[in-house]
C-alpha cells in the first residue's frame, strides 16, 4: 500500500533554529501540497507543487519559509529562523491532479515544537 | 477560489445516534467534493468523494454524504455513530488546490 512518508515525525527546537522537513510523495502522483496544522487555524495551505513546479505558495511566510521540490521523490519545507509561532503539525499530501478530481494522500505530519 | 464552511466546531453524541454534518461551499462552477477524516493523533484519510452523477455519495465505514447543487451543500451523515467515529471531520473543495473547511470535532459517547 503506497503511502507518503514524512520525516521527522517530531522535532523539537530552540527558537532561531533552521528546521528542514522532508516529504517523499507517492511514486508517480504529480502533485504535492504541504499544509499546516493548529488549534486556532485548522488546516492551511502554505505551498502547492505540481509536477515539481510551485503554483502556489501565497499562504507561506515568505522571510522565513521555503519549500521545494528538488526532485520527483522529495519535497522539503524549511523554516529558517524558527518561531514558537510556528510550532505546529506539518503535513504533506500528494496526488494526481491531472483533472483536479482524485483525492489527495496525506503524510502523518510531522510535529514541530519551537521553543 | 472556492471557500468551505462547516457549520458545527464540535459534535458530541452517544451511540447509536445519527449523524449528520453540514458542510456549504462557495460557488466557483464545477466542483469536487470531500470529505476526509482525521482520528486522534493520525493523518487525514478520504472517507468519500463527489465529482459528477448520483448526488448521493456512499464512502467508507457507513457514511455517505449528499451534493445538493441548489443549497452549494455536502452534507454528510451516518444513520449509526460508533465509539470508533470519534475524530476530526474535514469537507474539502478542490478546484486546483484543495481547500478545508475548520474541520468539526466529533466525541462519541459509549
């Protein structure tokens, strides 16, 4: 059963702290998002690839954030410096959005903690 | 874009009651609807999608949801909760990125 695998699961970091979280989408799925997860916020959408090209990346902090796909197999969100603001569950989801109608398959997050 | 509300932030029943939660969008022409659930501590998981054809939309573990084109609604329900329902409920549109409602928390009572 395919599946997207996220690592880390859990980091823990001191505030200033470059983070990097790694995303290894499903083997041939051409879409890649990553959202983030919080109490107040819910579910939000902070970056959108899509046959390794960014479409969309307006709901990302752009001083601190940045997300890439450096090849078809992975896919990293970086925060540089962290924040306790930012401490949060990051979850990645990949799909196949050649029609914009298939479900997309989420990671199990990875949980980040800035302290 | 499409935007998507759901009506209830946190649902608490007991067994064996019905449920159903509302789910509206905002309209954009055509849709893709879904739903997805998140038990504590684990990843979001399809539970059933709409696209096109019969507006009444079965998916897995006995919920089904139904598009009601004239309401811009995708409610859905359960006629039977179980313990094991409890989790966290998110409606979905995509048009070229998938968008989530708030999400509503639901508490099954044994």
């Amino acid at each position: 059963d395919a599946r997207v695998t996220q690592t880390p699961r859990h980091k823990v970091t001191e505030m200033g702290q470059e983070v990097t979280m790694r995303c290894q989408p499903i083997l041939g799925h051409n879409t890649v998002f990553w959202y983030r997860q919080t109490m107040m916020q819910g579910l939000e959408l902070l970056a959108y690839f899509r046959n390794r090209a960014p479409l969309d990346d307006s709901g990302m902090p752009k001083d601190r954030f940045s997300a890439e796909m450096p090849d078809a197999t992975l896919a990293t969100l970086k925060i540089q410096p962290s924040e306790p603001r930012d401490s949060a569950v990051y979850f990645c989801a990949s799909g196949s959005m050649s029609s914009y109608n298939s479900p997309l398959h989420f990671g199990n997050g990875t949980r980040l903690t800035v302290t | 874009a499409q935007s998507v509300s759901q009506h209830n932030h946190h649902v608490i029943l007991s067994e064996a009651a019905s449920l159903e939660l509302g789910c509206n969008y905002s309209y954009g022409g055509t849709v893709n609807l879904f739903w997805y659930v998140q038990y504590p501590g684990q990843h979001l998981q399809l539970l059933l999608k709409y696209f096109s054809g019969d507006p009444l939309v079965k998916g897995i573990k006995g919920f089904e949801a139904e598009f009601i084109k004239s309401k811009f609604s995708f409610n859905l329900r359960k006629p039977s909760v179980q313990w094991s329902d409890t989790a966290e409920y998110f409606c979905a549109v995509n048009d070229y990125k998938l968008s989530f409602g708030a999400g509503t928390t639901v508490t099954v009572r044994a």
